[in-house]
C-alpha cells in the first residue's frame, strides 16, 4: 500500500474506506450549520481530510509528488 496523504485517523463512526466517507459527511454537515469562520474552515478542511484517506484505502489516491 502507498504512503497515505495525510496521517490516518479513527473514523467517527464505522471503519476502514466507509467510516472515513461517513465521518467526512458528519463533518460536512457541521460546517453547514456554523457561521464563515475559523471553526467552519476546520470542519471543511477535516473533511477534505477524510476524503483523502477514504481515497487511499481504496487505493484511488495518487502517490505524494516528492
């Protein structure tokens, strides 16, 4: 398996390639209900975060560029 993107977490809820993709919508969700701000950015950037490991334990992510 490649070097993941970003540092593997514990989904939210489920596991593996699924509880990334759930714990990315749970954090979607969140944002959608908080203001523009710094909290808001966080929620939208865990997110991204989740969907990328998701893509990797998949095997859909591409390799880092060195």
């Amino acid at each position: 398996m490649n070097t993941p993107p970003v540092q593997l977490r514990e989904p939210y809820v489920g596991e593996g390639a699924d509880g990334a993709r759930r714990s990315a919508q749970i954090d979607l969700e969140e944002a959608d209900c908080l203001p523009a701000g710094e909290q808001r950015d966080d929620c939208l950037l865990s997110a991204e975060r989740w969907i990328l490991q998701a893509e990797h334990l998949e095997g859909h992510a591409p390799d880092p560029q060195p």
